[in-house]
C-alpha cells in the first residue's frame, strides 16, 4: 500500500489513533520514571495533553486540514500539563504554524517540514534544552524524515523508517543522559513520543473506521485540579464559550473590551488566527453577535449554570466584595489538607490541587487567574513538573503573572511568608526569590521498583531519602533514613530551624516518636511537626 498524501479525514483519524496508543500505553511511560519514586507521570501527562488536543479536534465538523491542526494545537496548549506535556503542545503549535490556510492535503515533505517547525518551537520552549530526552528524539526523527521525503513520496515508507530511527535514538538516551543510564531506563517522553508516532502510522495503515469511542478516558479524578471554593449566587446565567476564527491576526484586547460589559468571567486569549472566549452572561446572544465582528464563530458552547451546577466561583476566605481590586493575589499549588491549610493561613488567596502525580494544566491554571479581579499575580508552582506550565499560562495570560520557581512546598511556604503586602510588587519578587533559594528540603518516600540511583543499589519497597530532589539515604524504614537525612541536609546549610509535614499515613504516637529522635541527637536544632496530610512522602522536611 502506497500513500502520497494525507487529507484532513485521514489526518483526523490518525490524530485519535495516536491519542488511544499513548493512551493505551501511558503505564509503560509512567514506569520509564528516572527515579523510583511513586510520582512517574511523564505518560499520564503526555496522555492528557493529547486527549485535550483531541477533544478540541472533535468539535470540529467540517474537515479543513489547517482548522483541524490549529485546533489540536490549541487544545494541546490549553491542555498541557507537566513538562512532557508542554514539549508536546509546542510540537503540536509548531506542526499548526507550518500549515498554510490554504492547505488541503499534506505530502512526505509537507509533514516533515510540519513536524520539523514543531521542533524548532519545542526547542523554544525550554530555556536549557538537555540532550537525551524527549526533544532529542523529536529533533532525529525531524531530521530523518526531511532526508527520506526528499527522495520517497510514501508516506507510510517515510514514517516508518523515521519510527524506526527514532527507537534507535530512543535506546541511546541512557548514553547521552547519566541518570538514565543509571537508572536502566530511556528517556520517559521519548518513548511517549514513539507510541504517538506508531498510533499515527497505524490509521494511515488502516483503512477500516477509527471510531471515536474507541478512545479510553484515562482517571482524571486522580489528576483533575480543584481549588478552595464556596458556591455563590449567580449574577450571570449562560456560561458561554466559542472559538473566532479569521484569515487575519486577531486583535486579542479589541475583543475583549468589546465584551467585558456583557458579562464577568471573561476570558479571552488568542494565537494568531485563533481566539478563544469564555464569558458569564445573560445575554449570550449579544456576545456572539459581537464577536462576528471579528470573524467566523464555531464550536459554540451555551450552558445554562443554574440548571446543571456546572461553574463556581473562587471567592476570597474573608469575603472581600467582587468589586474590589486587590492589588496582588496569590496562587499556590498544593496538596495535603494539612499544607494546603498552611498556605491558606500564610496569606495565599488561592489554592490549586497539585504536586506529584498531579499536575494541573494549562487551561486550569488559567482560568483560576484570569476570573481574579487583580491587577498582578504571584504563582507558585511549589514542585519542579509545574514550573514551565507556570511559564506558559505567564504568556499567554492577560494579566501581570509572576511565576516564583519553587520546586517544593517547603520552597512555596519560605516564599510565602517573605511576602509584604506592604512593599511593591517588584520589592516582594525579590524577597520571595532570595527566601524560597534559602531553603533546603528533604523528603522521604519509598521505592516502586529495583533500581539504580546516585550510586545506589536500591530494590523495591526501600525507603528513600532526598535533599533537594537528590537521593543520600537508602534504608529499610523511615527512622534509619531520618537522622542520616537530617545529616545531609546540614551539610548543605547549617540552619536552627527544621519544620516537618507529616503524611497522611503518619499516626500522633509516630510524630511525637520522630520529634523526640531528632531532639535527642540534634539538640541545637529547633524542630516543628506539622500534619501535612500529603500522599506518597511520608514526610517533607524544611531546613532554614
């Protein structure tokens, strides 16, 4: 079977096919995790990335090759999660710029230079790009397909082969990256990567119907983002949302002062072409008639919030009225009753379910801070998977973000309380960043699986000590690796305070055991124990 071209129908069916194969092998992924840790989620959010990619695509009637591909890039924008899944939008954002308007089917050499573009702005993406990761393995695979659509018009022929090139590239990552080879494994994303390709050659090879429901629903409830809440009365009924499309640049801020008197809620955010709305209204009528002005309208979306309880409104702890400005908000990320607690207290206005294993998207993020009535935002991302995502909700928002790069909660909470509501706006990022930089942080969590790792042989089920994300202690239960732990973390900072945040698996009688541990062999050190209430991480710890 030879293929020369593929058509938006073609394209359409294997963008699904390619959505269900990472789907379907999302756990092989996962598992691909450097560390042995429990909070391997490179697959999961790969998976999500491009469900939402595909979701987009969906509500998309006619078959127009540029409108599907612009709307799988907006999807995989608004959907990314994690650092995988911001690589893979800006494949797919690139592979969308490189299709014309006019474009009707795409050829060998029309998908390599695609793919190629998605490269390139991949490679933007990240301010230092490592070598044998995923971007490694796209940018071969770019390369190898350049060179075999110059001389093969196959499609098929030519995605093959640069599959094949791929895996061999893929097997060469632990010689690029040492904490692969270590570990015994290849680079997570690259391998996502892979089963992408593959799905995406299988429905070029299929010439049977790739139905829709064929795609599975990964377990959002596990990853799905919530934030402090209480339900309020509506003001504006119709939640209302749509797509404008024109040939020319939309002028984002035109069309949004165009609308803000219609409702509240309002979103709107572009890219190029592209604008997407969403606004709270009374009269969604109006909104649409406007938005005409400034071109084609689909995917229209009109829901009645009263009837079916579907939009909440974040609302400030102490009841702050709606129309007043506060000047700077914050938005943290967290997870465990007990931390998110903490932030709440320490003057964070908004807190957002996330850290390990569960990654808040793009689109999450982005609605919580668009819907603030503030002029400035801080976001703390508090975990090292959230910080690029951070980065991009930072561009494309239509307010003033200030992402603080804080890899951990106890980062988050130095941060935090660095925070003068007193000083500017430049003054208080200052502070913050030299604070969350002060602290050392430990962790100790347990292992999934045998492995290698910082020049450690490690087997299933040991428990594992970290400082900073960096493995020191290896033992077989949480106090051998405690005090050794502490140890390490002194040698990279002498601090007097060490604060602790307990899982949700520790019980009074072992809290009050660890305290009296570490009092009686550090008696210099002033100890603190929280209930964090965390999963995974039977305890966080804070060295100032």
């Amino acid at each position: 079977m030879q293929l020369e071209y593929i058509d938006a129908e073609l394209f359409r069916r294997a963008l699904y096919l390619a959505s269900k194969n990472l789907s379907d092998n999302r756990k092989i992924v996962d598992s691909l995790n450097v560390y042995p840790v429990p909070d391997g989620d490179t697959g999961t959010n790969m998976s999500l990335t491009i469900e939402q990619a595909v979701e987009e695509m969906k509500k998309m009637p006619e078959n127009d090759l540029k409108k599907l591909a612009d709307a799988a890039a907006w999807g995989a924008l608004m959907g990314a999660r994690g650092n995988s899944g911001v690589i893979l939008s800006q494949l797919f954002r690139g592979f969308a710029a490189a299709i014309g308007s006019d474009k009707k089917i795409l050829k060998a050499k029309d998908l390599a230079n695609s793919f190629q573009k998605g490269v390139e702005e991949a490679y933007k993406a990240i301010l230092k790009p490592v070598e044998g990761t995923i971007l490694t393995v796209a940018r071969e695979m770019a390369q190898k397909m350049q060179v075999e659509s110059s001389k093969n018009k196959d499609i098929i022929e030519v995605l093959e082969v640069t599959i094949e090139h791929g895996k061999k590239v893929l097997e060469k990552t632990p010689e690029m990256l040492k904490v692969l080879k270590e570990a015994g494994v290849v680079d997570a994303g690259g391998k996502g990567l892979i089963f992408l390709a593959e799905g995406f050659l299988k429905a070029l090879k299929n010439t049977g119907d790739i139905k829709e429901e064929l795609l599975p629903s990964i377990e959002k409830e596990k990853i799905d983002n919530k934030i402090q809440f209480e339900e309020v009365e509506l003001t504006f009924l119709y939640c209302t949302e749509f797509i404008v499309e024109s040939k020319n640049q939309i002028p984002i801020e035109r069309l949004r002062n165009s609308l803000i008197e219609l409702g509240d809620s309002l979103i709107v955010t572009g890219m190029d072409n592209l604008a997407k709305v969403h606004i709270h209204t009374n009269h969604p009528g109006k909104v649409l008639e406007e938005a005409l002005r400034y071109g084609e309208l689909r995917t229209v979306k009109i829901d009645n919030m009263k009837l079916q309880h579907q939009e909440y409104i974040a609302q400030k702890e102490q009841n702050t009225p709606e129309d007043t400005v506060k000047e700077t908000l914050i938005i943290s990320v967290a997870s465990g009753e007990g931390i998110k607690e903490i932030f709440k207290t320490l003057g964070a206005d908004i807190i957002i379910e996330g850290g390990q294993t569960m990654n808040p998207s793009t689109e999450s993020i982005l609605s919580i801070i668009e819907n603030q009535n503030s002029n400035n935002v801080i976001l703390l991302p508090n975990n090292k998977n959230i910080i690029l995502t951070a980065e991009q909700v930072k561009k494309i928002s239509e307010k003033k973000v200030y992402v603080i790069p804080t890899k951990s909660f106890p980062q988050g909470i130095s941060a935090l309380m660095a925070y003068n509501p007193e000083e500017d706006i430049e003054s208080n990022i200052e502070n913050m960043m030299k604070a969350f930089d002060n602290v050392v942080t430990g962790e100790i969590t347990f292992a999934v699986r045998d492995s290698k790792w910082n020049g450690h042989e490690i087997k299933k089920g040991n428990i594992l000590g970290m400082v900073d994300g960096e493995l020191k202690v290896v033992g077989s239960n949480c106090k051998d690796v405690l005090l050794p732990l502490i140890f390490h973390m002194m040698e990279k900072k002498n601090g007097n305070l060490l604060t602790i945040y307990a899982g949700n698996d520790i019980n009074e009688q072992e809290k009050n055991e660890i305290k009296d541990l570490i009092e009686s062999n550090f008696p210099d050190l002033e100890v603190e124990i929280y209930e964090g209430g965390q999963n995974l991480y039977y305890y966080i710890l804070s060295l100032e």
